[in-house]
C-alpha cells in the first residue's frame, strides 16, 4: 500500500546531488513537494545530508536546497531518494508551478 504522504510526478528535471561523493546532471525519476527519487551510479548512506540543485528547464528556474537521503536501493537499476529539508516559500512556489505544470491540480487545485 502506498502511503507517501504527496504524489510523485514522473520528470525530465536534473539534479546535481553533493553529499559524500558530488553528481552532476542525474536524471530524476520523480519529484514530488516532499523530496525526489533519483538514479545514479554512487549511492550515499540512509540519514546522510546532501545539498541539491534542481534544474527545471520548462520554468527556467534552480532551486538549491538541502535533503536527506531517506532509501536506496541497488536493482532493477541503483537510485535514492531524498526528503527536502527547509524549503522556502519561493522555493515552495517554484516546486508547485512546476507540479502544476506536469500534473494539474483537479477541482480547483485545493
């Protein structure tokens, strides 16, 4: 059953991730307004800080932010995902126009 507390939404946005080791330009899997779920080759520890840099090419917009790796795991291909942590109400904003732009909101968007 899932129990994820907001939607993923499948994207093409990049992320550079810099924890342990730095990653540059990996392939989001999905995005949602609690974190993103990522592949790439070099997987950090559960509870590790990173910082992120979100690319949102549609909106020409960054968000720079910080998050905690929250799972990993190694098949069918290697990926974490990671919860933000303190996001701004700009960087709130720019998170929901993007949401609203690969999923728009039913009923009004409440």
């Amino acid at each position: 059953m899932d129990q994820r507390r907001f939607p993923r939404i499948r994207t093409d946005a990049l992320v550079d991730v810099a924890g342990t080791d730095v990653l540059l330009f990996h392939r989001i899997r999905d995005i949602s307004m609690g974190g993103i779920s990522i592949e790439c080759p070099t997987l950090e520890e559960v509870g590790t800080e990173v910082d992120l840099c979100i690319n949102f090419p549609d909106l020409d917009e960054v968000i720079e932010t910080r998050g905690v790796v929250v799972w990993t795991h190694e098949e069918p291909s290697r990926g974490m995902a990671i919860r933000f942590e303190d996001l701004s109400e700009e960087q709130r904003s720019i998170l929901r126009r993007y949401l609203g732009l690969r999923y728009p909101p039913a009923q009004g968007g409440g």
